[in-house]
C-alpha cells in the first residue's frame, strides 16, 4: 500500500470516528482532531493525544462556563 492511500485511510478513519461521535451528540474539540491527524502522520503517539487531553481536563479547558 502507498504512503498516500495509508495517509488517505487514516484521515478517513479519524473523519469517521469524529462523525459517528457527532452522531452520539459529543463534540470533538478543534485541538484533539489535529493533534489525531499528527498521529495518522507518525508525528506524535496516540498516548500523546491521551495525555494532552488529561492535562486539558485537569486544567479546566473542558469546563463549561457558568
């Protein structure tokens, strides 16, 4: 398989799995999904993702003002 069509089917997957989310009424962030398609690249691990979003969560950036 090509670079291209490996690239091409893990954008497809990240597309889809944010899309099956929206359909379950949950929102990706902007920040997550870019940093998801930094991991179909092999730019940073999906564990970085993980980690990233607990110190968001942990920092509040999840909080919905009052």
């Amino acid at each position: 398989m090509s670079t291209f069509s490996t690239q091409f089917d893990a954008d497809r997957a990240i597309r889809n799995a944010v899309a099956h989310q929206r359909l379950e009424g949950v929102e990706a962030d902007p920040r997550t999904i870019s940093e998801l398609h930094r991991v179909a690249k092999g730019e940073i691990q999906f564990a970085d993702v993980i980690r990233h979003l607990k110190q968001r969560i942990a920092s509040g950036d999840f909080q919905k003002p009052a």
